[in-house]
C-alpha cells in the first residue's frame, strides 16, 4: 500500500519538529513506513529530496518558487501541487493540520481513484465560524497567506469534512461536534515515540512548568495571573513570546520573582523540565489534544489545564485537574500536590495503552489503514476505540 503526506514534514522527520501537527504526521508516516507501506511526503519547504532510515521518500514540489508573488499561489503552486499529487498515484492521502490547499489533494485522490483522510489537528476544525473568529482569526492573521488561507479554509474545510473518505478525530469531544453536525469521524489517538521520554530517577518536584508560545492563543494573560497571584510557587516558563500580548506580558513576568523564563528550548530539553517539575500548567482557551499533555502523562506528571481537557480524559482517567475555566479553582488546585508513584503509574499506563507506537499499536496502525484502502468494507472494521 501506498500513503501520501505532504506538507512542512521533512524538519519534524529530522527532528526538528516545527509543530504539533507537523511532529504527529511525522510519526505515522514513520509507523505505516516500518509496517512495510510505501510512504511519500511531499513538501514544499525543501529544495532536494531525500530518504528517511525507515525509507520514507520525502520530495519536494518542482518549481514551488515560480511565477510572480501574490499571483504564484493560483498560477503556478496549486497547479504543480496537483500534478505532483497525481503523480504518485497513491492508495491513501492523508492530510492534517488547517490548510485551503488540502482540496488540492482531495482532487487528486479522486483523479486516481483513492481513498483521502482529512485529520483535525484542533477543536477548531469541528467548531463554528464564530468560535474560529474569536480563537482564531482574531489572533493569529500574521501575514498575507495567512489571511488567505483563512478565507479559502471557510469554504474548503466544510466541504472536505463531508465528502473526506474519512475523518479522523483526536478525541471524543471532537467526534461528538462533528456528529451534530452529521459528520462521521473515527477516533484516531496522537502517538508518542515513548524513547523521547527521559527515564528520571529522583524529580526534583519544586515548580510547575508551563510550555508553548506565550501569546493570546495560549492564554498568557491568564497564566501571568496565575503566576502573580501563587508567589508560594515556583515556574518555569518555556517558550518565547509570539504576539504583543506575548511581549508585554513576558517583560512583566521579568519583574516576579517566582518565575525563571527559559525561553525557546529543544524538544528534549523541555520534556526533561516537565520530567522533573510538579505538573504541567495549560491555560490555552482552545486545543485539540495536547502532545504536550501525553509527554507529561508519559513522565508520570499530572496535567493542570484551565479550559482544556480533551475527550473528557483529565476527569475520567484522574491525571490532572481541569478547572473547567475558573482562574480561581486553577490556582487553588496549584496548592495541592498530586505527585505520587500511584499517579504516575496511572498516567503512564494510561498513555501506554492509548498513545505509545509500540508492536500493539503498529499492528493496529497496519490493520486500520490496510481496511481503508479497501474499495468495500464495514463499518465495525474501522474501530479503533
């Protein structure tokens, strides 16, 4: 069987991930390349191909840089994109994160004939336009694209979540606003690579660590509160500033004294903070499923999340506290510590049955994506969950 990624992957598969998005396309092609498919990554950011050790065949897209700006995207990029897409002449494409240019791909999966997987990579992907004006489009138009990106995403995305193949869902919550909308979807959990995971024999436990761009998006407002009003605790905050918001709240942060600002680390660095910290503190107003929120349940560290807790799994499982919005609950709940060798034998195993690639979940990866590619199959077939 033959898949088909593309998008800005080849950092993530060099590891150098650029996203959450990004690093969990980078992990299944890896998974479906050593179960033994063919896996081609198309992207766009790279000037000469190249091969993965797990034989992922990563190219780029011939002439991506022609033609005039402003005009390029229309007269020369979506066409060289089809035609690239055809080209491989793939059983299964695959696409993830928001991107007008997905339709792209759907047009060429029904040129060969094949099958095409739209994944959400947020909430916002399920949610009404409303809810993307104000979490969104309100605070993360940065550039030209991105402006028209959001235009043609509010036409292309409901489009391609009705007629997708599939659509796969990180969690529950996602499957369930999808469904009243009378869209199916299929669970499909984010994967961890448990060998990124830093073994830590004595944690240090004396601060709680928040990680990811400080910015509206991330509810730096309300995490600056929560550090201001706990001068009992200590934080460590990694992750640089990425809007005004982030900058003004950032050099205010400089002034409390109870906070060290690590700023921008590599990705094993900050796991190894959140390995030796009390818990890992999320005060974003939207996400979908957090990778950052398995790394810490694969460090045996709670998750204390403000507004977020996908699929209801924080309150089912018991691995963390979700203040359900109230400031006031988050920094109670900061006063008591869940840190014990039964929390984190309860967290681990919970991302071990659920999220870790390992022979169980390679097997369930081989078996699911051999069904879809299937011209004719059931329904019970595709559960996973």
């Amino acid at each position: 069987m033959k898949i088909c990624f593309w998008g800005n992957i080849g950092r993530a598969l060099n590891g150098r991930t650029s996203g959450g998005g990004e690093l969990q396309i980078a992990l299944l092609a890896r998974s479906l390349a050593k179960c033994g498919n063919v896996v081609v990554v198309l992207d766009y950011m790279i000037s000469d191909p190249f091969v993965t050790p797990e034989g992922i065949k990563v190219m780029p897209v011939d002439g991506w840089n022609r033609g005039i700006r402003m005009l390029r995207t229309f007269t020369h990029r979506f066409p060289l994109l089809y035609k690239a897409f055809v080209k491989q002449n793939a059983d299964v494409y695959y696409c993830r994160i928001r991107d007008a240019r997905h339709i792209i791909c759907w047009l060429a999966a029904r040129k060969v004939k094949s099958k095409f997987i739209l994944a959400l990579a947020e909430d916002l992907d399920a949610m009404n336009f409303r809810m993307r004006w104000k979490h969104y489009y309100l605070t993360n138009l940065r550039t030209s694209w991105d402006l028209v990106n959001g235009i043609m995403c509010e036409i292309v995305y409901p489009f391609l979540l009705r007629k997708a193949d599939y659509v796969f869902a990180q969690h529950e919550g996602q499957r369930q606003i999808l469904l009243k909308k009378g869209i199916e979807s299929k669970l499909f959990p984010n994967l961890l690579d448990i060998s990124q995971i830093p073994v830590i024999a004595h944690p240090e436990h004396n601060y709680f660590v928040f990680v990811g761009w400080l910015d509206n998006r991330k509810g730096v407002v309300e995490l600056y509160h929560i550090i201001e009003r706990s001068p009992d605790s200590e934080f460590r905050i990694i992750g640089p500033p990425r809007d005004k918001t982030g900058r003004h709240y950032y050099e205010k942060m400089k002034s409390l004294k109870n906070v060290k600002l690590m700023g921008e680390l590599s990705h094993n660095e900050a796991i190894i903070n959140i390995a030796n910290s009390k818990a890992l503190i999320n005060t974003s107003p939207m996400e979908g499923f957090p990778n950052i929120f398995i790394e810490a349940w694969a460090c045996g560290k709670p998750v204390i999340s403000l507004n977020v807790d996908p699929g209801w799994v924080i309150e089912k499982k018991g691995i963390g506290f979700y203040a359900r919005g109230d400031l006031e609950m988050l920094i109670n709940a900061l006063k008591s510590d869940m840190n014990s060798d039964e929390f984190a034998a309860k967290a681990k195993a919970y991302v071990a049955k659920r999220h870790v690639i390992n022979e169980m979940k390679m097997e369930e990866i081989k078996r699911f994506f051999s069904i879809l590619a299937r011209k004719h199959h059931t329904v019970a077939e595709l559960v996973t969950d």
